[in-house]
C-alpha cells in the first residue's frame, strides 16, 4: 500500500474545487498577500547554503550584535512578571520611552502620547487601521508599508523621487502626487516617511525634514514618520525628525529591534502628538490593540524600561554598533563608487541601494529586464542574494536592488559563542573608526568584505566585456 499522503495525490483542479466547497477556504484578502520577500529571500539563501553552496548573503535587513549583558540581566530579573500589561503598555516603560524621545529628539513628550506594542511594525498597521485616508508612499519605500495599507483596504499613491537625486522627497514631487491622487478620486490624508531609509540608507537633511513637515501641514496630511534607525545614524549626518516642525500632525514610530539588535524581542512603539486629535489616535490604538495582541510582553517591557532609560554603558554600546554599521556599509558604497556603480551614499542603517541601469544592455543579453530578475540573475548565477526594487514599490523594470550589509561583520558558518566573541570585539575595536570608512584611515579586518568587492568586480567586470 502507498504510504503517501492522501493529498498529494489530488490533483490541482480538485484541490481548488475542494477549496472552494470544503473547509479552510481562505479570503481574497489572504489569497492577495505573500510572503514578505525578505523572509522569502532569506529561505531561498538557507536552501542553497544546505546544498552545500557559499553565498553573499545582502538580502536580510537584521541588526544582530550580541545582545547587551544589562539587557539580558534586566530581561531574566523580569521572568517572574507573568500577568498581562496594560494596552498601552507599562506605566515605567511610557515614561522612559516619553523621557528618552524628549532627550533624544528635542520634543517635549509626556508618556500618555506614548503607545507600546509587540514591535512597531504591528503599531504602524494599527495605525494604518485607525488613521482616515489613503496612503502617500514615497518610492523606494520598505516592503511592508505598501501591503499593510493594502489589507487596512487604503489606495497606495506613489511618490517618486529621482534616482540622480538619490530618492530625496520634495514638497514638489508631494504635490505632484497629490494632485495626481485627487484628480483619479483618492483621499490622500497620510504620508509615510523613514528617515534613516530602508531601502537607500540615506537621510533627511534638517531643510528636508522640516520641507516635508510644513508641506504635510499645510495640507492637512498625517504625517507618520518611522524613525527606527534614528539611533543608527552613522555620525556625519545627525537624525531629524520631521515632527520638531510639525508636532501637532506627527506621528512616531520607533523601537528596540535595530539599536538594541533585538528584533526577536518584538518591542516598538508610537509617538502621538500631544493633541486632543493625538489622544484620539491613541484610544483608538488601545481599543484596536485590547482586540488582538493585548499587550507586548511583560517581561520585555520590563527590560526595554533599561534600554530607553539613561545609561552611558548602553549608550555606548549604540553608538559603537551604529559606527561599525557606517564602517561596513560605507566600504561597500565605495566599492560601487569605484566600480562606478551609481549608489546614495549610506548615512544611516545597514543598507545600500544600487542602480544597475548603467548595464541594462548587457543585463539584457543576460535575459535580465527587470529588478526580480537581476535578483534572481545574481543569486543563481553569481551566488550574491539581494532584493530587487519591486519589492520598495519601485516599477518593475528599474533596476535597483536593495543590499543589507549588517551579514558581513562574521565569516560565514561561524555560529554561537564565537561568532558573539567576534562581534564583541569589532565592538570594541569601533571607537577608533570614523563615521564613514576612510581608505588611509583605521581598518577592520572583515575577510566577508573582500569576497563581496571580488564578486561585484567579477560581475561588473564580465558586463562590461558584454555590453555594446
Ligand atoms: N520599519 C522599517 C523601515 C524596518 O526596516 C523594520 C524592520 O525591518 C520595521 C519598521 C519593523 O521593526 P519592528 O521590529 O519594530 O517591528
């Protein structure tokens, strides 16, 4: 008798029928979303890597420093705390996180402003949830945004920015799309910006920052701005929230994933304005979030009080992550500069975004039109696994891929203690170095560097030789 699952055996016309008429039936809304591409690239990576082959891994976006021996401490005291949070989280961690934004960001922030969630990817979805309008997004934007304010059922308006102008949003290129929006009948009423940027890693300049929040005023629009990486900038361009001009109409989102390399902590939060319109975002927060996570994590909360409240040690310890983050991704910028590669220049996160338009011709004879497939052109035929613009937004035949470097500080394979001793050591080593990686300056012995320029040059090398 066979021994295979009964399934596999259906064919695919029955098992649709099947889903049709039978159980687990799904909506068109699941049926609409995938898998986000950074998960899926990262599978894709671990499936090649068991069949034994070696790959530059840039395709994942994660800060992954060991985790801070106060941290762990404050974390493991906190166990015992079993019982559920408040909504909006604990009464210490609001006024931590209220006081750190007050210090850090030159606002005056009270902790009833403050919402805590489970990270704060599932606040800005909340906040999609509750905010009226449709969505202005700037293009390249990060992968989720765009599907979160699809299943929050809101149009997604496009904003382009110019790649020789590395992607810099203009109240010019807002009002365009605006416009653009209103006339086809949409109801712009929120525009979403991320400063340090995934995917381009640049930043707003102060004139940027307050250009957007006064256009955003002067239209009335809700501006959320996702700062997750402030804490990441890598020191020769200081962070500036749009929300110092524009408080009142300012939403920010933030957290511990990138500064404290702490993703798998899930903990985020959201920055109201300090408005009656403000503390009606925020009850609708709370009456949102009471309905399906209840609350972040007691015990994580506990320890984020730690995190965001003063400290030289841990602050010390961000700031060396964020110049080994500048060290590492500027490296790299400058490899492309070399290979004249045009790129914006890194100043904060861990990512680079290339455009490979330069070799459109001979990408062409390589069967390669658009960004998926130069992705998919790299991973298979180079072993260099990154993302392709479409998932930023970006229309499909531009080819820009996105690039995280934060996969380069240890030698591939290299796992547990000694991959955390490493990584304690370039931590200590990181003072020395400046804010972008200079040739004559202080160096950092990172063996992945030098495989990922020799890669880059071997392809660049063989396009141009392909090129008419
Ligand atoms: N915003 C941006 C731009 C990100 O890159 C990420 C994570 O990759 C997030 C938000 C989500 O962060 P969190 O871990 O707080 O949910």
């Amino acid at each position: 008798m066979s021994t295979m699952h009964p399934q596999r055996r259906l064919s695919s016309q029955k098992m649709s029928q099947m889903q049709a008429e039978g159980p687990l039936g799904l909506t068109m809304v699941a049926s609409a979303v995938t898998t986000s591409p950074t998960l899926a690239i990262n599978e894709a990576v671990a499936k090649q890597r068991a069949e034994g082959q070696e790959i530059i891994h840039l395709g994942f976006g994660e800060a992954s420093f060991p985790l801070h021996p106060l941290l762990q401490t404050a974390l493991s005291e906190a166990a015992k705390h079993t019982a559920y949070a408040p909504v909006l989280g604990i009464a210490e961690l609001r006024k931590a996180i209220a006081d750190y934004l007050t210090r850090t960001r030159q606002l005056a922030c009270l902790p009833e402003q403050i919402a805590v969630g489970p990270g704060s990817k599932p606040l800005l979805y909340a906040l999609l949830q509750v905010l009226e309008g449709d969505l202005l997004l700037p293009v390249p934007s990060w992968v989720s945004y765009a599907p979160q304010a699809k299943l929050a059922g809101r149009n997604v308006i496009g904003v382009e920015t110019d790649s020789a102008d590395c992607h810099r949003i203009t109240p010019q290129k807002l009002t365009m799309a605006l416009d653009c929006a209103r006339n086809s009948g949409a109801n712009p009423r929120i525009l979403l910006v991320n400063t340090p940027s995934n995917p381009t890693g640049s930043m707003f300049t102060y004139d940027d920052a307050e250009a957007i929040a006064l256009w955003a005023r002067e239209k009335g629009i809700t501006l959320i701005s996702d700062e997750i990486y402030a804490e990441l900038a890598h020191g020769w361009r200081e962070h500036i929230s749009p929300a110092c001009f524009y408080p009142e109409g300012t939403i920010i989102t933030g957290g511990l994933s990138k500064a404290f390399s702490a993703g798998g902590w899930r903990l985020g939060y959201a920055m109201m304005p300090p408005t009656e319109q403000g503390l009606h975002v925020i009850t609708a927060l709370r009456s949102l979030g009471s309905e399906i996570w209840s609350s972040a994590s007691t015990p994580i909360q506990k320890a984020a009080v730690v995190a965001f409240s003063p400290n030289t040690e841990l602050e010390d310890y961000v700031r060396r992550s964020a110049r080994i983050h500048g060290y590492v991704a500027s490296w790299l910028y400058e490899v492309f500069v070399g290979l004249d590669i045009p790129c914006p220049r890194p100043a904060g996160a861990f990512y680079l975004y290339p455009d490979f338009s330069p070799w459109r011709q001979a990408l062409l004879k390589q069967g390669v039109t658009t960004s998926e497939e130069l992705a998919l052109y790299l991973l298979n035929k180079w072993n260099i696994a990154t993302l392709p613009g479409s998932a930023f937004g970006e229309k499909p035949e531009v080819l820009h891929l996105r690039l995280s470097t934060s996969m380069l500080y240890t030698p591939d394979g290299v796992a547990g203690d000694e991959r955390k001793a490493i990584l304690w050591d370039l931590l200590a080593h990181a003072e020395q170095l400046p804010s972008q990686y200079q040739a004559d300056g202080p160096q950092l012995t990172l063996p992945a560097l030098d495989r990922v320029q020799k890669r880059f040059t071997e392809v660049i090398t063989f396009l141009t030789s392909i090129q008419i």
